[in-house]
C-alpha cells in the first residue's frame, strides 16, 4: 500500500454509528473469547521500555529478527520488535500457545496470517501502525484490514488526494468547509487503506477504483467498489488516542459486535 510521505464484566461502552472514540478503549478481562459474531481490535504503544523489549524481540522469527536488524535508527528498529512481539503476545491469548510456538506467514501483497492454520482456527488478523502507536484487528471466520495514521495536516495535500482518490472523493473534499478538510481527507485514507489491506489486495488495487464515505459526522462507508464487493464490507471509524485516526474494514454485513482493548494495561498486569 502506498505510504504517506510529505511532498470485568463486558458491557459495551457506547459507539456511535460515526465510529469509536478513544473513551471506548480499555482494559480487557482476565478470560478472553472472540466469537465469529465479534471483532476485537487492540491498541498499542510501541514505546517500551528496554525490560519489556527483550522477551518481546525473543518470539520473533528469524525472518523477523534480520528484518528488525536492516532498519537504520534503533527507533524504528526497537518499534518493529514491539509491533510484532506484541503481534504474536495477542494471538497467543486466542490460540491458548506461548507466543514463539507459532508461525506466521504473508500473502502476495504482506498481508499476514497464521501459518498452516488459519483455516482450523478461524482466526483472522491485520496490524497497522503510526508513529509511537499500533492497532491490531482480529475476527473468525471473517477477513479484517486495518489502518492508522497519525494526523498530520501538511500531509493532507491537494496534489496527493488527487494522485490516489477517486475523482468523486476529490470533488467531496473540495466542496468541505477548509476547516474539515484534513479530517475528511484522513478519514479517507484510512477506510480506503483498511479496505485494501482487508482484501489483501495491497498496491494491485488501486486506491482510485473504488469510493468510501468522507464527510464529516457521516458513517464510515464502502459506497461503491468493482461488481457486489461494496456489499460485502463494513467500515468503522477507530480513534484510539487525541491525533490520531483509524479505519476497520470487516467482510460481511453490519451484524458484528465490536470490541476495543488496550494492550498496554494488559501486559502491565503481567
């Protein structure tokens, strides 16, 4: 997918039809089930400390490790052992497994899932990050993409909505109050990066061949997209911290329920 250069009860906290706010993320139970009718998406930070990064960076493949090694600044190196140490700590809650017991593989495009297994499981999961953040979205027997993106308005450009959004979307932007505009332009960006990475379909699909709903206060949307597939999905706003924006895109109608967890307080627990 392109990226954004510059030129214990569980009751439900209430969601809004427009998408979750950060108040509806929070500390998940000690027992944790996803159901097929459910989809959990957790929050994470991926600025740790150096006592959490070692066992985290021990799960990870070697594939994983040489990758973590060819990054330049150990910033960012230190941000992808988290982000995919805290990958395999998750799925290890759902599959009930220590977290370097499984393997984890990628399709054509990077989309990743459980090696060998994803079919007897049901499990299907999505990572995106941003900055110091990361979200990870998890659901059976469903696909999930997820995106994050913290919003930075000197990116949210003319030249670079009309390079990768449909011509409708453009339009919409440009008939917004210059006020909303670097709102509608991220929230059209993240809906139309969960989507593709729900398909797997990566950069093969471009980001210009189908529509999602950008205006301010309205309901993330698929409205159009080639043959039936707009049916087929349903987007949700995520707002997991003040500054940054989300987007879930989930296969199948609306009828799933969602939840919302932070990693963060879970393992400080531990």
């Amino acid at each position: 997918m392109p990226e954004l250069r510059a030129p214990e009860p569980r009751a439900r906290r209430p969601q809004t039809a427009n998408g979750v706010s950060a108040a509806a993320w929070r500390r998940p139970p000690a027992r944790l089930a996803l159901t097929s009718e459910e989809v959990h998406v957790w929050l994470a930070s991926l600025d740790v400390g150096g006592p959490r990064l070692e066992p985290l960076a021990r799960t990870l493949s070697a594939g994983e490790r040489e990758r973590a090694r060819r990054y330049h600044f150990w910033s960012d190196r230190d941000r992808y052992v988290v982000c995919r140490g805290v990958l395999r700590e998750i799925l290890s809650v759902y599959l009930h497994r220590p977290a370097d017991s499984f393997r984890l593989e990628y399709g054509a495009h990077g989309k990743p899932a459980l090696a060998g297994e994803s079919e007897r499981t049901g499990l299907r999961f999505n990572v995106a990050r941003s900055g110091g953040m990361a979200l990870y979205a998890l659901a059976r027997g469903r696909e999930v993409g997820v995106d994050l993106e913290s919003i930075r308005p000197e990116l949210a450009t003319a030249e670079i909505a009309e390079q990768f959004f449909a011509p409708s979307e453009v339009e919409a932007l440009r008939a917004l109050h210059p006020g909303e505009w670097t709102a509608a332009f991220f929230a059209c960006w993240t809906r139309k990066e969960a989507y593709v990475k729900a398909t797997g379909g990566g950069l093969s699909t471009g980001l210009d061949t189908f529509e999602v709903s950008l205006a301010p206060g309205a309901p993330a949307a698929l409205l159009r997209a080639p043959g039936a597939e707009a049916s087929r999905w349903s987007l949700r706003e995520l707002t997991p911290r003040p500054g940054y924006i989300g987007a879930l895109a989930v296969e199948g109608p609306r009828g799933w329920g969602l939840e919302c967890w932070t990693f963060e307080c879970w393992a400080s627990r531990d």
